[in-house]
C-alpha cells in the first residue's frame, strides 16, 4: 500500500521485478560498498548508480525496491539480472533530494 | 569502501585465501595513472572462473569466497577510464607454477577516484594477519619508492621470529611511515 502510495507522487516507472506492497525504511546514496552495509532488509533505495552490482546489493541486502534518480535507466542485460534475481527496479525523473522529500510527506 | 587502501585490502585477502605463500602488492604511479597490482603462488583459478569474475552474482552466489571484490575493483577502474585483468594458473593444471595476477588501472586525476588512504596501515594488518605469508610491498611513485620484503625481514630475524608481534609491526610501521616522508 505505502508502495503505491509513492508510486503516484514520484510517477514511479516499473523497469524490473515486481511492485513490492510494502517497504520498511529508505536509504539513498550511490556508494555501494557503503550501501551494502546501510540497505535493510525490505528498504527502497535509491541511487544514480546502475550497473549490474547495484542488482547484486539490492540482492544481498533484499531490498524492497531500487529508485533510481534523474531518469537513469538500465541496460537490457542488467534489467534481466533484476528480473532474475527478483529484484524490483524503477526509475523516476526526481532527484535523489525530490524522492527523499516526496517519500517523507507520503509517510507524514 | 572510500579509499584505494581498503581495495587493496580487499584484494589481497583473496590471495590470502587462496593459500599463497608469496604475495607481491605493487603501487605505481606514472603521470595521471595509477597501477595496482597483486601476484599471488595461490592455488589460482580455472579459466571458467577467472572469466566470470567481473559477474558479481557469480562471484557473491557461487563463489562466496571471492565476493564482490573484484566487481567493485572494476567499477572504480572504469569509472575513472581503468581496465582491470586476471591472469590465473590452477594448481591442478600447473602443479609447479600457480598463482593469480590481478592487474588494475585508474586515472587517478580523474574527478571520481577516491583517496589512497592509509597504506601503511594496510599493510601492517596483511602482515599483523598472515605473518607467514612473505608479502612484498612495492609503491613507485615519481619521486623514489617505497618498499618492503618480509623474506628480506625473516632472513635478518631468523624464522623462529613472528612478524606478528608487536615490536616488529611497531617497527614496520614507522620504517613504512619514514620511508613515505623521507619522499614527499
């Protein structure tokens, strides 16, 4: 429900995986080897990053959802690693900062 | 991981993992590039391996060992305009001569690569770790290099004597510390 919530104010496009129903926190920052550490189980993250081992944090972490910021997209091999993995990815023109403010008043 | 220290850190302890018994960190910075590289006698790696090494769900699902290692290397390699290469020869096809090359390259200048950071101490805690292991620890910098053989330091100690205790790791630190100052 929180999800679809966010969805309709950001205009989340779906790239991969499945719209989660739910997410527990939210961190956002493209360093991987820190949001490797920092991504909770369940979290949406968001990132500029999106190469292939974006996928592979988002899986390790079982992130609820990849945000990525400013239109960035992903490459066909990439977004079928996400599909294979299960991981969901959206894409979104926002900045990292819109997201972030965006996602708090939905909460608020 | 916001410093090249940590990478190298990282790296090697894949060498450390793999049961070398020599392993040879090298540094070198000509003009704008930066090559880093580590060469291990481990037990190397088959070429199936060695080819899906750069595939992070190979490496994190199958291979747990190796971890996203190598993934992030390459990703600060090309990033700044780097190539990162593997070389591996596995003990079971080259019983006498084995071992893994991993050779990287960034362009330090470029606006995305991060800070060196504290070599020194990372190589103190390779040793601090696997005092066994005769790590050689090379940086070639414009200005003079600064190096360290831990054969060279076991010849003078005698081998009954454990890099790992105290005195000798204080020791390694400041002559790594000294050696970087004294080229500033």
């Amino acid at each position: 429900m929180k999800t679809e919530l966010v969805m309709n104010k950001l205009s989340l496009k779906l790239l991969a995986g499945e719209v989660p129903e739910d997410f527990e926190g939210v961190y956002a920052g493209d360093f991987l080897s820190r949001a490797m550490s920092r991504v909770s189980e369940g979290d949406l993250w968001i990132t500029i990053m999106n190469n292939i081992n974006v996928i592979a944090v988002a899986s390790l972490a079982d992130a609820a959802a990849v945000i990525l910021a400013e239109g960035v997209t992903m490459d066909k091999a990439t977004l079928d690693a996400a599909d294979a993995k299960g991981v969901t990815v959206f894409t979104c023109d926002s900045t990292v900062y819109e997201i972030c403010r965006d996602i708090a008043s939905v909460l608020s | 991981m916001n410093e090249f220290s940590l990478y190298v850190l990282d790296i090697t302890m894949n060498s450390v993992r793999a049961g070398a018994t020599e392993i040879e960190v090298k540094l070198e910075e000509k003009d704008d590039m930066l090559y880093f590289s580590v060469t291990d006698n481990g037990c190397g790696m088959k070429a199936e391996q060695v080819k899906n090494l750069k595939d992070p769900f190979f490496t994190t699902r199958k291979t747990r060992a190796v971890g996203l290692g190598i993934p992030f290397l390459t990703m600060l390699s090309e990033q700044t305009g780097g190539t990162v290469e593997i070389t591996s020869r596995h003990e079971e096809e080259y019983p006498e001569e084995h071992g893994t090359v991993i050779s990287a390259s960034f362009n330090k200048e470029h606006i995305d690569f991060i800070p060196l950071g504290d070599m020194t101490g990372t190589v103190v805690t390779l040793i601090q770790g696997s005092p066994e292991i005769d790590f050689t620890y090379k940086h070639i910098m414009s200005k003079g290099t600064v190096s360290l053989s831990c054969r060279e330091l076991k010849d003078m100690l005698g081998d009954e004597v454990s890099l790992a205790s105290f005195e000798i790791l204080e020791w390694i630190k400041e002559y790594l510390e000294e050696s970087y100052e004294s080229i500033k």
